[in-house]
C-alpha cells in the first residue's frame, strides 16, 4: 500500500514539490530495519517505474534518482551478499 500511496503521490508531487523523496527514501533504507528498508525500496521501485518509458527529456527525474540512490543500493546489495 505504502508503494502504491507514495507512486500516486509522487506522479503530483516529485520533484518539484517534494525534492528530498528520493533522499528520504535512502536514508530509510540505510535504517538496518528490514521493514522500514523493505518499504523503502518498493517506493523507491515505484516512483523509478513511473518514469520509466517516459520520452528522454521527461526522465530527468530518473537519473536524479538513479544518481542518488544507486550507490546506496550497491552497498547494500554487497552487505547481503556477503552475510552468510
């Protein structure tokens, strides 16, 4: 549900009126808390899908994301990998 209100939510509102959302989804994710991170890589999944198959010059939003969060994504991906 969380994906989903922060999707519609973000259609309206990112980047223009809520430009710290992908920040404050990063910062969620960097939490330790398996769900607090769980929910924030599904809004993070779908404020990326919304601008997805948007033309070139829409998408400036998605590189702004990508820039940000994938760093952050690749760390805790590393982390994951290497708990055994």
């Amino acid at each position: 549900m969380l994906a989903t209100a922060v999707n519609e939510i973000s259609r309206y509102e990112y980047p223009e009126r809520w430009p710290t959302l992908i920040q404050s989804l990063c910062e969620y994710i960097q939490t330790g808390d398996p769900l607090q991170m769980r929910n924030a890589l599904l809004a993070l999944r779908a404020v990326v899908k919304h601008y997805e198959y948007k033309a070139p010059e829409g998408r400036r939003p998605l590189y702004d994301a990508m820039k940000t969060s994938f760093p952050l994504l690749r760390s805790v991906y590393a982390n994951l990998i290497s708990i055994d």
